[in-house]
C-alpha cells in the first residue's frame, strides 16, 4: 500500500505549496482538500502510513477531534498562520506558513521519524546493513568499518553482498547516490575533503 499524505486547507496555493515540498522529500501519494467534509474517511485505512495536515480552523473543530479519536496511529500536522498565545491545537504536529521548505521537510522528518515514509528498499535493509551502508558511502574500507562497528571483515563483506544484492547496486558510488538520495547520510555537514 502507498504512504498517502492529505493536505486539508482552503487555499490552492497553500496546498500546491506542501504537495511540492513533500512530493520533492518523500516518497508519497498526496491528496489536497478545500475541506474537511470533501476528505474521504473511508480512504484513510491505514493510518500507520497516512499524514493529515488540516489547516488551523479544521485542527479545533468538533468534527475533526472526533475523527482523532478513532485513528490514534494516524500523524496529523495543522497548518497555522501565524503564532498566537494560548492557541490550543488538537493535530499532534503545527507548521507555520512562514516556515522554509527546509524546516518544514525537517518537522515532517522528526515528526514520522522515518516509519510512514520509508523506501520499500530501504526498509528490506537490516539496521547493520544500513550501518555498513553509511560507512561505505563514507569512503571507509571493510577493515575501518570492521574496527568502527567491533565486527570482523569477513561479516562486513557478507553485509556489503547481501545490501549489493537487495538494492541491485554493485559501485561504491551507486551505493553512496543511494544513501544520500534516502537520507541515509546527512549531506549538510559533510567535507567533501573527507571523500576524498
């Protein structure tokens, strides 16, 4: 089943504006609504890999805290204005409309923590396999993984065959692409130098 995002908010460019950001991070299907009564419920099965963003008005309604209630997996973000004292919200999760694209992919980002958006492939990885898959991407060699992770050389090349073999990608620079298209290392802070 596709990872589904629905974008609740009464303004066309408001709704165009998250579906790019997200579209442009994530790998999902998005759904955009002028309003609460025009989504679907029926439509929001599994919750566990569906993000609501209402906009603020929608996040206090009585209709909308009823729908909360019966979907507790579901992450729900309301989409507010401007900060205001003594807001109470009722979706999980707020992002501002004067907020970058870069805060917003990183609210989104922490707020999922990686378990409603992930690449079918990514997520075939073991947590070791993705350890190793950083490492390489690194440029480290098996015996500096190997000291790095207190693991012989001889699992990390069984880790290296079986990654090479579940993602169909044989190059170091294949799989460093790989790794930082997934998010599976943070390019910001990286010195190319270290590639080098």
């Amino acid at each position: 089943m596709d990872n589904k995002v629905h974008i609740v908010h009464g303004s066309a460019i408001v709704q165009n504006g998250l579906a790019e950001i997200l579209r442009k991070n994530f790998k999902c299907v998005i759904n955009c609504y002028s309003d609460f009564i025009s989504l679907n419920q029926d439509e929001l099965v599994d919750t566990s890999k569906t993000i609501l963003f209402v906009e603020e008005a929608i996040a206090n309604s009585e209709e909308y805290l009823s729908f909360l209630d019966k979907s507790n997996e579901l992450k729900s973000f309301s989409i507010v204005n401007c900060i205001k004292e003594n807001t109470i919200l009722n979706s999980q999760y707020t992002i501002y409309l004067y907020n970058t694209q870069d805060e917003i992919y990183e609210q989104v980002k922490h707020a999922i923590k990686q378990q409603v958006f992930v690449d079918d492939e990514t997520e075939s990885l073991s947590n070791r396999e993705v350890d190793v898959l950083k490492l390489v991407a690194l440029g480290h060699s098996n015996k500096e993984i190997a000291d790095i992770l207190f693991i012989s050389t001889h699992t990390v090349m069984s880790h290296r065959k079986n990654m090479t073999e579940k993602l169909g990608i044989k190059s170091i620079s294949g799989l460093t692409v790989y790794a930082i298209i997934n998010n599976i290392i943070d390019t910001t802070n990286l010195d190319i130098k270290d590639l080098i």
